[in-house]
C-alpha cells in the first residue's frame, strides 16, 4: 500500500490547489504527497504542506480518504484528506522536489500553487472529482 496525505486549505473564500500543467492539460490537485518511511501521517502532512505550499499549518480533522490503483496497477494508494488551517509561511515559497531542478518532479510540467475562489471550483478541473465533490456538498 502506498500511504498518501493531502490538506484542503480554505481561507477568506479561497481554497489551495496545486495547478498543474502537463503538455496541453491543466488541472488541480490538493496540495500533499507520499508519507515518508519513519513519518507519522500528520508529520507528512505538515512537510508537505511547507514544500509544496510554503506554510506552516495547524490539522484539523480528517475529511476524507480516497483509495485507487496505482498507475501500473501493483499497489493499493490511499490518500488521507485533512482539513488544515494556514498559521504561517510564505504561500507559494514551497521549496520542494517538484520545485528542483532535474528531478523527475519538475520535468513533469509545472507545480503552482494557487488559491482559487470557491465560487470558480465547479469550473476547474480538480482531482480527483470525488473529493472535489464532497468539498462542493459538505464545506461550501
């Protein structure tokens, strides 16, 4: 099993997302990634959060949890949803991997962070469409 963590980030009528740009495809994902060896899932969240993102947070509860295949069909991937709350930081100063230079991340298309208004989220894009859409049911 491959043990994945994501935060859902809305403040002051925006949520955080990551746009991504892969050749002529745009779409958005929550921000988060693969929980480390020796790492507890909420230690991930918060790295990932400050990588990815460049803030600092304070977890709230889980929201949700979103299980596929992997891409080469081997493995169970489970992604744990939290709701999270921005405390600190510089949004969009993430200094992670996908942020590198050649790492298989960043010749990947691009990783931005945005903040989209909740109004636009039934407009984009957003992955995966489950979860988008229990955020559009149970937080707007």
């Amino acid at each position: 099993m491959n043990q994945r963590v994501r935060g859902i980030i809305i403040d002051d009528g925006k949520i955080a997302l990551i746009e991504r740009v892969k050749g002529d495809k745009t779409y958005y994902i929550f921000p988060g990634g693969g929980v480390e060896e020796g790492e507890t899932i909420l230690q991930a969240l918060h790295r990932e959060m400050k990588e990815e993102l460049g803030v600092e947070i304070s977890v709230g509860e889980r929201f949700a949890e979103y299980r596929h295949e992997s891409h080469d069909g081997e493995e169970e991937v489970v992604h744990d949803f939290y709701l999270c709350k921005e405390i600190g930081g510089t949004f969009g100063a993430g200094d992670g991997p996908e942020y590198q230079p050649n790492t298989p991340y960043a010749v990947d298309g691009t990783h931005d962070p945005v903040k989209i208004p909740l109004s636009k989220l039934k407009d984009i894009d957003l992955k995966p469409k489950g979860i988008k859409q229990l955020v559009i049911e149970k937080l707007l």
